[in-house]
C-alpha cells in the first residue's frame, strides 16, 4: 500500500518530557498521512483536510475510537530464551545456570532457531514492538534465522550473536578466534540489508576472556555503524565475580571500556548498581542504558536508579529482557517501571514512560532520526490502541481527564489487547 491516510487521536513524543514542557505533541483529531512506508504529513486535520483530493478524502480511514501511538522500542530481548519465559526460582548467576544455558544449547539445530523465531516475531508484534535489539545465542544459524523472519516482515531488527568463550558449558562455547570470524561473516551477509542491522555481542564480561572481549573491540572498530551489545552490573554477586576475573579493571564497566566497547551504539542492559564513575564514563561515550524493571524484579537483582542516571545525562531506553522478563508487552514493562520508581522515591510521569518506550528508546539505539515520533520523514511504524480493549479499560478510560490520564491507565492495566492494529513501514503486521 503506497499510500495510507488515518485520522483519529495522535500522540507522541518531540523530546524529552523530563526536560522539555513542550516536548509531548497531542492531537485530539490528527491526520497521519502514510507514503511509501514513511510520515509524508501529519498534523491536526482541520489544518491538512484542505491538502486532500476528493478522491483521497474517501480513503481515510476513521480511527476516532484509538490512540495513534509511534510503535515501542525493546532496547534488551533474548529470542531464545521465549521458552523459557516464567521459569521459576532462582537469582542471575543460577537462573542462567539452571535454565539459560541449556536452552540457547538446543539452538545448533537451524530448525529450531526457525520455529522459535517465528513465534519471537509475531510476540512482538502482537504486543506493539516495532524495533528490537536481540541476544541471539552462540549459534550463527540462530542469527540467520531471526533476520530472516524479521526481514520477512520488514522489521527493524539488530541482533547478533553472542560470544562467550568461558564459564559455561561446553555446548554453549566458541573461542575468541571463532567469534570474531563468525560475527564478521554475520555482519557481511545481514548488516544494513533492508531494515537489520548488526550487534556484535559479548554476553557479559565473566563468560568472555581478555582475548575474546579485546576482539569484540576490533569488529566494532573494523565494521562503521555496527552495534555492541551486553550485560552490565545486574547483580551483586555478578559484580564480585567480575572483581575477581577482570583484578586490573578499575570497575565493571572499565572492563568493557579497556577492549574499546563504548560509544555511540553500545547499549548495556541493566545498570542497576552504577558507580559514578561509571555514570561519568557512560556520558562520555555516549553510551546507553537499557532498563529492564520487570527483569530485575522478577530475577530480584535490584532497583534501578532511573534519576540518578538521568541527572548524568545517561540515555535510557527500556527492555522487557525476555526470558529473565515476563512480559513482551511494553505496556506491562512500563507498569513494572512505574512501580518500582515508586519504591526509590522517584514518580515518572505518564509523558516520560511514553517517551521511554518510543522515542527515548531510538534515541538510546541512535535512531531518533528514523523512528520513535511521527516527525515527517521518519518510517511510520506506529500503533492503534484500543482504551475499550477490555471490559475494566472501558469503565476505566470512560472516566479518564485528557490523554495523559488516558495514557497512564493503558500504560498500567493495558495489555496485547490493547495492541489493535500494529503497523510497520505503514503496513498491517
């Protein structure tokens, strides 16, 4: 479809909330006018209706009972570990242990990483997710499987799979060596082909040696525009035992800092117990931080010090972190977000989580100049929330004051039904 025209109640984001009274744009009767899979025009009706032929006029569809919303940007996801959603039982270090490990094994077998993918895809898509950055396992196959089902729905997809070559079981392991020439022939075939891009991923620092994370530094350096992509300072007892791995490293970060894997499209999942001297340096690259609240509760690795990293200046994006998180809904990521500010004395805005799961999240993927708002030019892919989803959504939103109570309440009993329409590239996924 070349051409889409949409009209109904639009928001979205043109800054930080935080730091911008202006920064949330509301239209209470918009049109969104789709060409070629891109925003041609978007604005408040009365003021684009004059712009429309007849002919074009009798092709808008009416969206007046929705939310037009851009659509949500995981910044930290496992594909592999979709089967293990729900696991019960045990901290980081076990967990991965007990349930990680053994199922990332089963994916040497390019049938399962195909069958897998295909539901990771269509969970993603059922729950809004249009950009998501992926932990593939230690397998090339799982890579070539995940782009393929994403290439097959035209979606932003950056993945890449992991390296880790000690620390865990045999059938998990490459080498340093092994990882570098695997991961240079998954960027060559998939980096920046339609719409995939390639991250070069370390799982964390304990499962990699000085050699291996010295080599994930020279494929970031070697190939312009690729990602990096890890774990960062989830766990306290994580953080022990990278002290007794990495003894010459000032703190965890500086283990990743020391093989060159900060910049401007690394991305750190988690960030729970920050220095600030990490923070500082965290700035100073440009690096961001992926937030993952409902990971870290159920997992019970901490509270994340969102203000604090904010008044650094630290981009932020937010990860549901499936299998670890229990949710692909970002509206259910979002809730858990909420409440657990609440429990640091911190109270986010309805505007800020909205800007977290759109237009902050492509900002911490340095891709705010291609998605996450409905600026003219950037790719419309976008959402139609339904706030009659459910029975106690249309008691509760009946009652609602404006679109920011309206959003909060989505936002915190929402849900996949919440999701009626998700659309990439302007087109019904």
């Amino acid at each position: 479809m070349s051409e889409r025209l949409l009209r109904g109640p639009l928001l979205h984001c043109l800054g930080e909330p935080d730091k911008d009274a202006n920064a949330v744009e509301y239209h209470a009767d918009a049109l969104l006018w789709v060409k070629h899979g891109l925003v041609h025009k978007m604005g408040p009706y009365e003021s684009l209706e004059h712009e429309l032929t007849p002919e074009q006029s009798t092709k808008i569809e009416d969206c007046s009972q929705y939310l037009l919303v851009p659509g949500f940007v995981d910044c930290h996801i496992h594909y592999p570990q979709t089967q293990m959603i729900a696991a019960h039982g045990t901290q980081l270090l076990d967990w991965l242990t007990t349930y990680t490990f053994p199922v990332e094994a089963s994916f040497k077998d390019p049938e399962k990483a195909a069958a897998v993918s295909k539901v990771f895809i269509n969970q993603l898509l059922q729950n809004g997710t249009t950009t998501a950055l992926v932990f593939c396992s230690v397998h090339s196959d799982s890579v070539d499987a995940l782009f393929s089902e994403a290439q097959a729905h035209n979606m932003r997809i950056i993945a890449g799979k992991v390296m880790m070559d000690r620390n865990a079981p045999d059938n998990v392991l490459d080498t340093a060596q092994s990882s570098y020439d695997q991961s240079k022939q998954l960027i060559q075939r998939w980096h920046g082909v339609d719409r995939l891009q390639y991250a070069i991923t370390p799982r964390f620092a304990p499962t990699s040696t000085d050699e291996q994370l010295k080599a994930a530094g020279r494929l970031l350096a070697e190939h312009e525009g690729v990602y990096m992509h890890t774990h960062l300072s989830e766990n306290v007892d994580e953080i022990e035992w990278v002290k007794e791995l990495f003894p010459k490293a000032k703190n965890y970060l500086d283990v990743y800092d020391q093989a060159g894997l900060l910049g401007k499209r690394s991305v750190f999942a988690h960030g729970i117990h920050l220095c600030d001297e990490e923070c500082d340096r965290l700035v100073k690259t440009d690096s961001a931080i992926a937030h993952c609240p409902t990971s870290n509760l159920f997992i019970g690795s901490g509270l994340f010090p969102m203000k604090k990293l904010q008044d650094y200046g630290i981009k932020i994006g937010m990860g549901t972190d499936v299998g670890g998180g229990t949710s692909f809904s970002m509206l259910h990521t979002l809730a858990d977000g909420y409440k657990m500010q609440q429990l640091k004395g911190h109270n986010i805005s309805p505007e800020q989580s909205l800007y977290l799961a759109t237009l902050g999240g492509a900002k911490a993927l340095d891709l705010d100049d291609k998605i996450g708002s409905f600026c003219v030019g950037k790719e419309a892919d976008f959402l139609l929330l339904d706030p009659n989803a459910t029975d106690l959504l249309k008691f509760r939103t009946s009652h609602c004051k404006g679109w920011r109570d309206l959003w909060f309440v989505l936002q915190t009993i929402g849900d996949d039904r919440v999701i009626a329409e998700t659309n990439v590239m302007g087109v019904v996924s």
